[in-house]
C-alpha cells in the first residue's frame, strides 16, 4: 500500500487506516477472534494506522487492539479518543484533568507507553480550545502521545488550536455522501500541515459491498436515529447508492475500493478510515490507493452523486449536539 505522512511531523502510515469502533459491539456483536483476524488482514495488506477510542465499547475496542498488539508483536500506529462522557448533563468533557486520566486508562488498555494521535472525541464549548492545546503540549512532552488532534470540528477552531500547540491531525465525517469538510476544512488542514483523517468514508455501509439496509441486524440504533436513513429519505438515498454500485461494477471494482479511490483523491492528507470486523471485507478495498480516477470515471461519479446528494441531514438532533456546525 502506498504511505502517506500521519501530520507534517508524524510517522509515515498507509494511505488507509483501520477504524476499530466496531470491536466495540458499536455494530452488532463481534468477539476478540473476529477483530483479530480483521486486523490481520489490514496488517497484510499495509493498513498501519488503527483507530480507536475509550467510548468504543466502552473500553472494549481499546483492550481488543491492545491484545492484538501483544500477541502479534506488533507496533501500528495508534490514535485514540476522550472527550465524549455517558452523562446527559455533560456529554462532552475536555477538563484537563479528566483527559490525562483517560489517555493513562488508554494507554494501559493499549498496553503502549505512548500513542501517536490523541484526539478530543468532541470540543466542549465552555472549556477555550487554547487550554485544550496548552494540555496537550504537556502531553507531547511527557511523552504520552506522539501529536494531538480533534474530531468534528471546524475551521476556526482548527486555526485557534494550531496556533497554540500544533495539530497533527483533524478526524471529521468526509465521502461521498457527507461533503462538509469542502467548505474550508481540507483547504485549511492542507495550509497547516494537518492531516485529515477522513471517518465514515463509506457513508455509514452504504458504500459497502452490500448496501447496509435498516432492517439488516447489524444496523444498530446508532444509524436508525439519522435521519438519511429514515422513510422517503432512505429510498431516496439508496436509489443513488444502487447507481454507483453500478458505476463500480463497470468498472471492475468493489463498491467500497471506488468509493474508498475516491476520498483518497481529494488530497494527499487525506487518510481515510474505514471500519469493520470483518476480514472478508477488508479484502475488498484494501486495494483502493491502486485505483485511478480519470476524469472519466470522475464525470460518471458526478453525474450521479453530485455535491449535496444525499437526502436528510447527517445526524439526528440529540446527535448534532456536539459536533461544530460551521456553514
């Protein structure tokens, strides 16, 4: 796989990393055997970037990677998340002092010294994003994470929390389906050195290898409260999807790897990063980076998936608290 480079100064990881979320259960159930084979076949296929969090399970998904980590004697690179909290009087928490405590909870169930990315899951609004950055300079230093980042974020916060302490990395909702980060986001990593770390790039599993439908089992309550996905929307929504199912196979590649091609495309800080459990699809698009977007193939995705396609918002309303919405 080709590599690209994790942040101006980070470690050089392959062009697609491995979300973990899924070990967690966060999409139906899974056991320790299954997630390991799933990193196994990242790891054959040059996936060197693992991407986790202490809310993925809880804990689960860390422990799992961390054993994956010491059985095989391993050493991928790491990003891991805090921020986000089971309390509804305070979802979000970026108190310096409940940070350090979960990055060492992290770090133990990862059994590391030391994580690459340490991104708040979410900004809490009260907290300036400058004491944020000022903390996780003192984490560089201690030599707990290797660089710090931030997820669902925007531009302005971006420039804010660079000047302070810089950013390796900024993790947003960015395919074919969710193209927020256009309005100034990319362009604004791409100034500062800061990688995008592009989640869900496979619009939820509908750029799966089989459309993800809601009565499927492995939906999860997650997905049923977006409302793309809900009524009139989802018909909608699929209709599309099912036609660029059908560009794919034209052109002779899996669903996930055209549409994995296609982030990919947009920049090169862009790494994007897929989940699952499931070794047999990991298959099916780790080869993404080798697939070319000629303007061809670029005039037929456009044609049917143009800017602004997807029916219904993104997230629910209890889902969009956190995130920043910047346009």
């Amino acid at each position: 796989m080709k590599m690209r480079t994790l942040g101006a100064c980070g470690p050089d990881v392959g062009a697609i990393g491995l979300g973990c979320m899924s070990f967690g259960g966060m999409s139906g159930d899974t056991d320790p055997s299954t997630s390991f084979a799933a990193m196994d076949a990242a790891w054959a296929a040059g996936i060197t970037h693992f991407d986790t969090a202490n809310v993925y399970g809880p804990h689960i998904s860390e422990q799992v990677v961390g054993q994956w980590i010491d059985a095989r004697g391993a050493r991928p690179s790491i990003a891991t998340k805090a921020g986000i909290q089971r309390d509804p009087d305070h979802p979000v928490n970026n108190d310096p002092t409940y940070l350090e405590a979960e990055l060492d909870g992290s770090l133990n169930r990862l059994g590391v010294e030391r994580v690459d990315v340490f991104y708040i899951h979410r900004r809490e609004q009260a907290i300036p994003i400058a004491d944020v950055a000022g903390f996780m300079g003192r984490m560089i230093d201690k030599g707990k994470i290797g660089g710090w980042g931030m997820s669902e974020i925007s531009p302005t916060t971006l420039r804010q929390a660079h000047a302070e302490t810089p950013v390796r990395a900024v993790q947003n909702e960015y395919s074919l389906w969710t193209r927020l980060p256009e309005l100034g986001l990319l362009d604004e990593c791409a100034r500062l050195g800061v990688s995008f770390v592009a989640f869900s790039p496979l619009a939820r599993g509908v750029f799966g290898r089989n459309v993800i439908d809601p009565d499927h089992p492995d939906f999860g309550p997650f997905r049923t409260e977006m409302p793309r996905f809900q009524g009139e929307n989802w018909v909608q929504n699929k209709n599309r999807a099912m036609a660029f199912h059908m560009i794919a196979d034209e052109y002779g590649a899996s669903v996930p790897a055209l549409a994995l091609a296609w982030v990919l495309a947009q920049g090169d800080h862009i790494i994007p990063i897929p989940g699952s459990r499931s070794a047999a699809h990991i298959k099916d698009w780790a080869m993404a980076d080798d697939i070319i977007l000629t303007p061809d193939l670029q005039a037929k995705i456009d044609a049917v998936l143009p800017v602004g396609w997807a029916w219904g918002d993104r997230y629910s309303a209890a889902q969009s608290r956190a995130p920043e919405q910047y346009c």
